[in-house]
C-alpha cells in the first residue's frame, strides 16, 4: 500500500442525463466548480471534470464551458488539481439504413478538435482514453493513431496524459505507448472497472490489469455504481490511488441518492485511512505524479 494516497472526485460525467435521478449531479459551469472545491474540501486531490449544456444538462463539448469551470476553480484560489477529460467526439453509432455512415448523434471528431481545450487552458491533467469498445447504445472509438495524435498534442501542451484503461487489452496498448516513448516521464493510468462492456469490477480483472502495465508505473482506479467503494478499498489494498465521484456512482448506500461528491469523498477518505494510509494533499499528489 501507498504511504499517501490521492483521491480524485469525478463530478459530472457525460452520461445523458444523471440529473434526472440525482438532482446533486452539477449542471452548470457554477455549479460544477462548486463541487469541485468542495470535494477538495473533503479529501480530494485531484478533480475530473467534464461540461453540460446549461439548457439541456446534456454532454457538451462547448470549450465557454469549460473554460468557465477552469477560471472558476482558479480564482476561488483552491489548490485542487485540474483534470480534464479528452473522451467527448469518440461516441460512433451506425446509421440504421446505411450502417457506413455515420447516426445523428455521433460525436465522433478530429484529435485536434478533442484536444482544443487542453491545449488552451493547460489543466494539469487531461484524461486519454486508451479504448475502442462497446458501450450499451453505441461504440466508443479510440483507434492507436488517434491516442497517438492526441498524446504527442497534449504532452506539447505541458499536460500530464492519464491513460483510461478498461480492460487488458487496454493495458497492453498502454504499456506499449510508454514503451515506445509515445508517452513521456512516468505514466499515470486509470483503471476503469465495472463498465458495461469492459473489465468486471473484480479483484482478479485489477490485479490482472495492474500486473499488464509498464513497470514503475502510477496508478489509480475506481469502479462504477455498486463497484465503486469495494473498487477504493482494493485499489488502496494493491498499491494504487483511488477515484470516486457522481460520475461513477449516484450513490452513498443502496437506495441512498449521494448528497454531492463530497459525501463521497469523504467515504473514500475514511476507507483509505481505516486501512493504514493517508489522504494525500494537493501538494502531496503534484510531487507523488512529478507535476510542475
């Protein structure tokens, strides 16, 4: 286990609509920077944010948005660490009468204009999706050229990669990546557990990913809805660093609708000192990560 472990909140996700069940999940630029300090507040180190149209609570990709959230959360003066994801524009679904186009609600898009606000607003983070996988309505396209393309963009930009991995395979191409100098310093991976179709939430399929990726490398990783507090305790238990948040899980109990990410921090921090470690700081992750 790690003397010092970071957990990182995150607060929205791009599921369609979240809010509808928990009217907690943050819409709005305010309010997602909101959550964002106060889930520092509660123990959080780092913080993964994605956007919402403030008329639909859909999933955007407007950078306004984002770059709303980001000055938010800098002029509130909060030393919580900025994670942007990069997974919006990779959404493919076939046309139903022509299945080599393209539906309406695709979102796929160039690696520059997935990156766009990366590159602009230099979070300290920014998350890289290291799939190609079936969600339960549509595909979610990352092709190796594209992780490349986006990897080399963000890097330039002085912005740490965090690899999303959800399953061996996933793993495996990461481990190349690093291998291959396409990933520079030392890696940082996400492992994502329990999404339908990816790797079960179970203790086998992490220890399994774990021991696929490159040597030396950090890692962290959560699971999602009833996964995602036994996903902490294992992460923790193996050595790694830990994630909760509403875009994971709506939850604090079954049945019990979660009162913000900060509830859910606050879980995660108590399960993470009941086991012997601490709840790394802010300044404490930034040195454990080697961020500037």
């Amino acid at each position: 286990m790690q003397e010092k472990v970071i957990i990182a909140a995150a607060l929205t996700g791009s599921a369609s609509t979240p809010h509808k069940i928990n009217p907690a999940v943050p819409v709005t630029p305010e309010q997602i920077a909101h959550e964002a300090i106060a889930a520092r507040a509660a123990g959080a180190a780092i913080v993964h944010i994605h956007v919402r149209d403030v008329d639909t609570g859909l999933p955007s990709m407007a950078f306004g948005l984002y770059e709303e959230v980001v000055a938010r959360i800098r002029d509130s003066g909060s030393d919580v660490i900025i994670n942007l994801t990069t997974g919006p524009g990779a959404r493919y679904r076939p046309d139903e009468k022509d299945p080599r186009r393209a539906s309406h609600d695709s979102t796929m898009t160039t690696s520059e204009k997935r990156v766009e606000h990366i590159l602009r607003l230099k979070p300290d983070i920014c998350s890289l999706d290291i799939a190609t996988m079936n969600f339960p309505s549509y595909a979610f396209v990352n092709l190796p050229r594209q992780v490349e393309e986006m990897a080399h963009l963000i890097q330039e930009a002085g912005v740490k990669p965090e690899l999303e991995v959800f399953d061996l395979g996933g793993a495996w191409l990461g481990r190349s990546l690093v291998e291959r100098g396409v990933i520079r310093g030392r890696a940082l991976f996400q492992l994502c557990m329990g999404v339908p179709w990816a790797a079960p939430g179970t203790p086998e399929n992490m220890i399994a990913m774990r021991n696929t990726l490159p040597p030396g490398a950090l890692w962290a990783a959560f699971g999602i809805s009833s996964n995602e507090f036994p996903m902490v305790a294992q992460a923790a238990i193996l050595g790694g660093h830990v994630r909760v948040g509403l875009e994971d899980n709506l939850y604090i109990a079954k049945g019990q609708l979660a009162t913000g990410n900060a509830q859910l921090v606050e879980r995660a921090a108590r399960i993470v000192e009941s086991l012997g470690s601490q709840v790394a700081t802010p300044a404490e992750a930034r040195q454990i990560l080697e961020l500037a």
